[in-house]
C-alpha cells in the first residue's frame, strides 16, 4: 500500500501502470475527496443508470452512511472461507496507490464483504447470485459521517490500461452522480403474497422441543419464508429510503448484485472494531412493542423477567463471552441485560467490549462468532445439523455476517436478519425464531409474523 497526500491524478495513474508492468498484477488506484452534501438515496439511485451492482450501509444510529457504485475490486469464494476473503483483502491493499488526505473519516479504500449462513449449504436458484462469500470495493463511495460527505473513486489499472481513456470515464461518471437530484418515486406496490408451508414449520418447531427435551440440543433457531409479488420492477432505492425512515436504531443494508438485491434493516450487531478496541452485542429475546407507553412499559418488564427469553438470552451472552476472550484482553460484558426497544419489538439486549489481541483482524473475529446462538442455537454443532436437517428454507445471507472493513481492517459488520431477496417484481422475506424446550409451535410462528413486518411496510404494504 503506497500512501499518497497530495499528487496530480495523473502522476498516480502512471505510476500504478508501471508497478502493475513491473509486478504482472493489476495495481489499484483509490482517490478520495470532499464534496458538497448530497442525498446518499439519490446517489443510489443514481447509480442504476451505469451499474448494476450496488451497495448501501448506514449503521444502527445513521451517522454513518456509505454508498457504492460499481466494482472496482470484486472477490468470491465458492468455499466461503472467511481467510480466503482476508487474503484477498490484504493482497489487493498491498497493490493499492492510495491519495487521501481524510484518514480520520471512513473513506479511502472500503471492502464491502458478506458471507453465507452455512458454507455447507448447496446454494440453489433464490441465492445463485449470492453464492459463497462475496468481497467488493466499489468504483465511487459516498462516505457521510460527522456532517461531512466525501467520494471515493478506485479503479483497477493493468499493463495495458488506457490511462486517458479510463480518467475520462470515472470523471465523466462521477459527475454524473454528484449532479443527480433525482429521488426515487414512491411506487413499490405489493399485490400478492404467500407463505410458505407455514404448517410445516409449525411441525419443525415441534420437532425441534422434541430433540431439546431429549437433550440432543439446548435450543435451535428456525426461519421461515414469505413470497410476495409486486404490480411493477421494485425500486430498490425506495426500500432504503422507508427502512431509514421508520426503523431507528437498525443497521439498514443493501448489496445489489446484477439487479438481484438482498436488503434488510437489522438491530444487530455482529463486531465492530476500532483501532483495535472490539464491539459486540448479544441480542437475543423478543417481546412486541404496546399500543401505550404503559402498555409498552408492561411488556417491557415482562420480558426483562421472562424465564424462556433470559435462557435463550444468556445462551448467546455465554457463547459470545467465551469467543471474545479467545482474541480479546479487557473483556467487558455487563451481568443482566437491557431492554433494546424498536419499532415493532423490543429485545434483550447486552453490550460487549474489549481489547483486540495483536495479529488478530475483523476477519477473524466474524469467523470465531459466526453464527452466535441467537442466529444458529447451542451447542453450535448440534443446532446445525438439526437446521441441515429439517429447515426446508434455503438461507444464503440470511443471518449472516453482512458490512465493510477498511485498509486496516477497522470495520463493522451486522447479521442479516429482518431481511429481504428482491428480484424485479418478486422477493422472498425471511424471519426467524428461537426455539427452546417450552416452545409453542403456533407462539414461534406468530413472533415470525411480527419480524416480517418492517420489511413487509418497507416493500410497499399490499393493496
């Protein structure tokens, strides 16, 4: 990685040019730059006029929003190894002219990357664009964070790069871009919808206390599907905008993939990490949201004292603590937790901190926690093999680590739940549950009802 403050473009270029002619590998050339405030959803929308490959990120409190376009680095792994992703990621830093003077911001260079729920899985049609893990950095990134908006250009320059030619069509692109003031219109419509074999999940939710109360397993999380059909191509960039609109503290995402998109806006956090300092949630237990705020207190309560959710709860809390202590120093995990209230539900909800350890990077850590109890069940390798076994759904991301790191590996990533597959006028949604030893069948499928409304709102209600 060559850091560059200040140099003309064109002087950059070159001398990407000749370390690619000198080394036989693409070198990669990344310029950052302060802009005038910008909508990021009318970027997005932007983007569709020349890309069919798309990003949004904005983190749970929207301070930081980040938006790409195109793919100047694209990276899959059919395996799904989480070190195969890293090393990709270090290799292409290592080949990479960088000129940014806003290092103390997240721009530069970002890899956006997202992995599947079980690397095991045999991707079939809904996720064939997903397949494997995925790793992007985009050719133009809006950063906006602490009121300020930046774009990030990086482009791959080889041996036999048209220098000329490729500054014009970057140039002329981004203009395009920061000149748009196009918003998306307000058209997404849904007019059919179907859930699929909801008495089956309620057979496999039975089965699953079955294999608890045997002690084959603690407890086991099972997602189900519902399809809808929309009047017309859904817009992608209104979705955004309504979950960012009602679904306060969400990480709202999107990673559009040749006009296939998987978009959701999920409380989550898996890790974030900064300049070495480790942040991580346990989130895990669900009540619904009252009418009143008396109403709401009440529930509140309830579930803060809820045998079935405390359990289910702490099954992630001791798990995660066990993995962080495997790569971090000064672990911090508070001993009861809080109420995490959104729209619609509210969670249990305790905070992680600690220390990284040296040699360790995000990459790593998502491979340790990946998937927490609250995504997969406990112990780990028996959940799994019950949801190998019964789940009729087809995962891919859902549930699954999804978010950006940076050069030096400082980065967040959130799991994909509360989550949608949008594809022209169909998408599939999914919601998930966990499963314990006093599990109602018809209690479980009526909490995954509840889950799929923020997206089902955000997808344009039916008529």
């Amino acid at each position: 990685m060559i850091e560059i403050q200040e140099k003309n473009i064109d002087d950059v270029l070159q001398s990407a040019q000749k370390q690619a002619i000198q080394q036989s590998v693409p070198a990669f050339v990344s310029v950052t730059e302060q802009i005038e405030p910008i909508d990021p959803i009318v970027f997005f929308h932007a983007g569709s006029e020349f890309s069919n490959d798309r990003i949004f990120w904005s983190n749970a409190d929207q301070q930081v929003e980040l938006v790409g376009i195109g793919q100047a680095i694209y990276y899959q792994d059919q395996a799904a190894s989480y070190q195969a992703v890293k090393k990709q990621w270090l290799e292409a830093i290592q080949n990479s002219f960088i000129v940014n003077s806003f290092d103390n911001v997240k721009t530069g260079p970002i890899a956006f990357a997202g992995f599947p729920f079980d690397p095991e899985e045999q991707t079939k049609e809904l996720w064939a664009k997903f397949a494997g893990s995925q790793l992007i950095v985009p050719t133009f990134l809006l950063t906006i964070e602490k009121g300020q908006y930046f774009v990030t250009t990086t482009t791959q320059v080889t041996h036999d790069s048209e220098l000329d030619d490729l500054l014009k069509q970057l140039t002329e692109q981004k203009q395009q871009l920061l000149q748009s003031t196009q918003f998306p219109p307000k058209e997404n419509q849904i007019i059919l919808q179907h859930e699929v074999d909801p008495q089956q999940w309620k057979e496999m939710v039975q089965k699953a206390t079955e294999e608890i109360a045997a002690e084959h397993v603690h407890k086991v999380v099972l997602a189900r599907e519902l399809q809808v059909e929309f009047s017309h191509s859904c817009s992608i960039a209104e979705i955004i905008a309504a979950l960012k609109e009602v679904q306060d503290n969400n990480y709202v995402f999107a990673w559009e993939k040749d006009r296939t998109c998987f978009i959701g806006a999920t409380p989550e956090r898996l890790v974030k990490v900064d300049n070495n300092h480790v942040y991580s949630t346990c989130l895990a237990g669900t009540a619904p949201r009252g009418k009143t705020k008396r109403e709401d207190r009440h529930l509140g309560e309830e579930l803060l004292n809820d045998k079935k959710n405390l359990e289910e709860h702490q099954f992630v809390v001791d798990m995660i603590r066990k993995s962080v202590h495997s790569f971090a120093k000064y672990v911090n995990i508070p001993d009861k937790p809080v109420l995490y209230p959104l729209k619609n539900l509210q969670h249990l909800y305790t905070p992680v901190k600690a220390v990284l350890e040296e040699d360790y990077t995000i990459v790593d850590i998502i491979e340790k926690l990946h998937p927490t109890p609250a995504l997969c069940g406990f112990p780990r390798h028996n959940s799994l093999a019950f949801i190998r076994q019964f789940e009729q759904m087809e995962r891919g991301w859902y549930g699954a680590p999804i978010g950006w790191m940076d050069s030096r590996f400082n980065g967040e990533f959130a799991v994909a739940i509360r989550s949608a597959l949008v594809d022209d006028t169909h998408a599939s949604l999914f919601a998930g549950c966990g499963v314990l030893r006093d599990s109602d069948p018809h209690g479980e499928y009526q909490e995954t009802a509840i889950k799929f409304t923020p997206m089902l709102d955000a997808l344009g209600g039916w008529l």
